[in-house]
C-alpha cells in the first residue's frame, strides 16, 4: 500500500504534509517548496539601492510624492531614519520581525544606514544586513515659498472705538493671533501661517495666509478682547478656472473703554473702574465698591467721561477712618488731609490706600487683590 506525500515542485523532494493556506496567506508554487529550496531564493528584506529625500531648507519639510510633510526631525539623521523604515520592506512570511539601524554620517548631505533584520521563517530564525544610501537634499517647500514671496489672502486690522489701543490689548491680540495659527499649524494645517504683521500708531495690521483664517482670528480677538469686527473684500485676480479671488481685510473694532480704564458714566454715582469689556461694560463704583454694569447690551454704547487710567493710581497715607462711609486720606498731589468716601474695597486696617486725583477730588482704587476679591464675589467664586 503507498504513503500518500506532497513533493517539492522543484526538486522532487517529499516535503511534510502541510495545513490548508489561512486567508490571506500565499498559496502560489513557493508555498508548495521544501525548505531548502524556499530558502535558496529567500531575501529577508527589499531594499532601494539608494533614497533621495528633498527636504524643505526652511521649514524642515520633507516631499513625499506631490506633497511636503512636517516630520518633526530633529535632523537629517532622523529623517533618513524616518525614510529608510518607509521604504525597506519585510518578507511577508516573516514572523518576530526585529530590526535596528546604525547611520553613519558619510557627508553634509548623505548618511548611510547599515540596518540589520531578524525574523522567523518557517520555524528557523533567519537574518539579514542591508546598506542603503540616503542622499539628502535641500529645497523651498510650497508654504515657505509663499511666506518668502509675501503672500497673503487675508488681512486683520485691531483698533479700538475712539481710543488708542493699550499695550495689553496690542500684545493680547497679537498672542491670540500666533496661538490659533500655531494650533491650526500643529493639527496638520501646513497652509496656516502668518506671512508679516505691521505695526501702526492705530494697532497691528496681521497678515494671514487664508480669508478663513483671518476671519477665525477676528472673532476670537472680539471673544476675548470685546467688540466686533467687519469685513471688507477685494477682487486681486481669478484662478485658473475662471474663478474669481478675493482678499479680505477684517477690521476688528475694539470697545470704547479699556480694562483698567477709569470713567464717569455721569449718572449721578461717581466714577468706575473698568474691569470688563466683553458685552456689556462693567466695573468697580470707586465711591463704594459696588459692581457697576451698563444698561446697554453693546460695550461701546455708554457715554461716559474718561478721567485716567489705574495706572496713574499712587499709593497715599490713611489719616484716619472716619467711619464705615468715610475715610481721611492725604491728597496724592497736594498731600492735603482730604476726606472722602470710603468704598467696600479698602482694608479697615490698612495704613495706605490706591488714590486717584482728577479735577481737585480724590477717589480711591482698588488694589489687584482686592480687585480679584471683587470680581471673584461677582462670578459666585
């Protein structure tokens, strides 16, 4: 009676039985070979005999088919690496696969990767070294071609109603603006950036790469520093579908009043501090503490006379606490004995007091800590 075997189709060799294929697993005429000669034409790896990689000069970028990549490479060794693992390819039937890579920098502009393989095939361990050139060259990718050439689509003007922007509002805005292009940049946006910003007596002009970057930046400018913005666009050329394209500049009108801002709404309460614009305007009665709200629904709406600033705010002597409403304090200016309202954000037992002279009358100001005090009261904090 005959033994029922398999052979090897090439040599003739009886190979053991062997399990159906798994879907997905080779069935050609190589799964049929014995081991000997499976492995007479076997290569572990594929390898290139060399790799160009053009690598933006500017951005570190790195061109992949049509397309530039961020990396974040830390050099041109890394990105060899990075190459390298794209385009080495394992042999299919390898199991436990193991590699390292050891570079050797052979130039400025080429490194050479020795990279050694390990794998299970058909039971027996097998491994392989390859040595693959990578040649590294240098570029301008597509977005540090535009920033170069000052391209822009957008553009976003701050000023404020009636009023010189401050500092803070100049360096807020500013921050606003390269945090949200970092952001969009950082989630893969590679057409997110801002090409120049220019600085004018009235505010910063910011110049962005898109209209509907520009357009997010305006409103979280308004979020978070109050008023509002329009826009206004201009036909520059069409693309080549005919297709007209528009420049638009996005003009952020900023609240008549400043945080920090001290005015006299005139109606009949004294002066405030301003310690909120977004909305409706808010702030502290400098007379007695007390929150103070505007009845119009827009920030800019109130009429009120601008008396300084806190900064122009000095520390001056208590005398003496008259009572719970008054308090005698030395004029900052005239260093006279001055009696004057004593508002819920002077300590009791201070000796010193914030003071604030306009036109011959004194007005007390809260210091930073009794001013969160008051703002932390306000929000139920």
């Amino acid at each position: 009676m005959s033994e029922s075997r398999e052979f090897c189709p090439r040599c003739g060799d009886p190979v053991p039985e062997r399990r159906d294929p798994l879907p997905g697993e080779p069935r050609g005429r190589d799964a049929l070979l014995c081991d000997d000669c499976y492995f007479e034409d076997f290569d572990l790896v594929d390898a290139p005999d060399r790799i160009e990689v053009l690598v933006c000069s500017g951005c570190g970028a790195v061109r992949r088919g049509e397309s530039w990549r961020d990396v974040g490479a830390r050099d041109y060794t890394d990105i060899a690496v990075d190459e390298v693992a794209e385009a080495l390819g394992v042999h299919v039937d390898a199991e436990e696969v193991e590699w390292g890579v050891e570079p050797e920098q052979v130039d400025e502009n080429t490194v050479r990767m020795h990279c050694r393989f390990s794998g299970v095939v058909r039971g027996t361990l097998r491994s392989a070294e390859v040595t693959v050139p990578v040649k590294i060259s240098r570029g301008t990718c597509d977005r540090c071609g535009r920033i170069a050439g000052g391209y822009y689509a957008g553009i976003v003007q701050v000023r404020a109603d009636e009023r010189d922007l401050t500092p803070a509002e100049r360096a807020e805005a500013l921050d606003i603006a390269e945090s949200y292009v970092a952001d969009q940049e950082a989630d893969g946006d590679r057409e997110a950036f801002i090409t120049e910003v220019n600085e004018t007596d009235d505010g910063p002009d910011i110049k962005l790469s898109s209209n509907r970057l520009a357009q997010n930046v305006a409103t979280r400018i308004t979020e978070s520093l109050g008023g509002s913005f329009e826009s206004y666009p201009t036909l520059v050329t069409e693309d080549g579908d005919g297709n007209e394209v528009y420049r638009v500049t996005f003009a952020v009108r900023l609240p008549k009043y400043a945080e920090g801002e001290i005015v006299d709404p005139e109606d009949g309460d004294g002066p405030v501090l301003v310690t909120g614009v977004s909305g409706r305007l808010q702030g502290i009665r400098l007379a007695s503490g007390a929150e103070y709200t505007s009845a119009f629904a827009d920030a800019e709406a109130p009429d009120a006379t601008r008396l300084g600033t806190r900064a122009d705010a000095t520390e001056t002597t208590v005398v003496t606490v008259e009572d719970e409403n008054a308090i005698q304090v030395l004029d900052p200016v005239t260093y006279e004995a001055k009696t004057v309202p004593n508002p819920a954000f002077v300590d009791g037992d201070a000796d010193a007091v914030l003071a604030f002279e306009h036109g011959g009358e004194v007005h007390l100001v809260p210091d930073d800590e009794a001013e969160r005090t008051a703002e932390s009261a306000r929000s139920g904090n």
